[in-house]
C-alpha cells in the first residue's frame, strides 16, 4: 500500500515542481537601478482627490457630510509638477487655474513589494482635467488652512502609482457653489496619460 502512495503522489509532485518553475522570473537585462525603494520621477503628475458619504474604514463611517445634488462628484483630479527636495518629493500647482495645492510626500519604509508613504497637503485645488466624454468639472476641493492635512499612502516598489488617505478638513465646492465638509478623503498620484 504504501509503494502504491508513493506512485501515485509522484506524478502530483512532479507537476507542481514544474508549475513552480515555470512561476519564476530572472531579470537578464534592463536598467536595474530602476528598482528603488520610491520609485517616483519628477514632471506633471495627476493628482486624484475624492470623498464620499459613508467608506469601509469604521474609524471614518461617514467622512463627509451629505450636500444633497453636488454636480460634479466630490472628485477633483489636477496637475501638479513634483520634484525632489532631499529626501522628499515636493509637488506644486502647475498653473494658478489648477489651484494652490503644496503636496510633500516622504517614504517610510517598504514590504512585500509596497512602500508606504506619509506626509501634508495644503492649499486648494480645482480639477482642471475631463474625460473624452465630458470637460473639466470645476469642482474645487480646499484643504483647511488652521490644521495640518496628513498623508498616508501606499504604492508599488516598482512603478509611478502612490494612492491613500488624508485625514484632516476638506471641503469640496461644486460649480453651483454647494459644498461638502469631509473630515477623510482619499488621494492618488500618477503620470499623466499619453496625449
């Protein structure tokens, strides 16, 4: 019985040793000093910022406060021209219709192929870029200008895309005017795409 075992889970052995080779990847050429811990660039990023009434985080239930018909979504994506100052990157407003917007982004250490980020924002911004389907919203989004807004963030090791949470007062203003207090919205940045 036991030569009979012995027979039988060879073969199973066998295909899961050739699956597991097959998985492997060796990296013969390319520019392996592209592999840093942070691997951001500098030039013209978007930069994503949005809020919603209720969120999967229970530390923030509900991070905004309902403003009824908003035209436009609380959702602001801008330009911001990043650049490195010592240890951190720096990104500013490309363009004063663009807004105000002051991000610093530090790296705080990295695992499993991710590295996390913290850092503030500060000042307003407006989103200045559409969609083939549609134009610009206009929907502006003004960070509190009393209290520090906090960045968390994670992104890939390998790569150009950072997403996570600022905590701290944002107020989202519609081209109407309404507006939607939030006390947590989420943020990413990226390149800006082709064309």
């Amino acid at each position: 019985m036991t030569s009979l075992m012995s027979i039988s889970f060879r073969p199973y052995l066998l295909s899961m040793t050739v699956a597991a080779a097959q998985c492997t990847v060796v990296i013969t050429s390319g520019d392996l000093n592209s592999f840093s811990v942070f691997d951001l660039s500098p030039g013209i990023r978007v930069l994503t910022i949005s809020g919603a009434d209720g969120s999967g985080d229970p530390a923030h239930a509900r991070p905004c406060v309902f403003a009824g018909a908003f035209a436009g979504g609380r959702l602001v994506q801008t330009q911001i021209d990043l650049e490195p100052q010592g240890s951190d990157w720096i990104g500013r407003s490309t363009a004063a219709s663009a807004g105000t917007i002051v991000v610093t982004l530090r790296t705080i250490g990295s695992a499993g192929g991710r590295h996390t980020v913290s850092g503030t924002i500060s000042g307003q911004a407006t989103s200045v870029m559409g969609t083939p389907a549609s134009g610009p919203s206009g929907v502006r989004v003004v960070f509190d200008s009393v209290a520090t807004q906090t960045i968390d963030g994670r992104g890939a090791t390998i790569g150009q895309f950072v997403a996570g949470n600022i905590t701290g007062a944002a107020t989202f203003i519609d081209a109407n005017a309404v507006s939607s207090r939030c006390d947590w919205v989420q943020w990413s940045l990226q390149p800006m795409p082709p064309g």
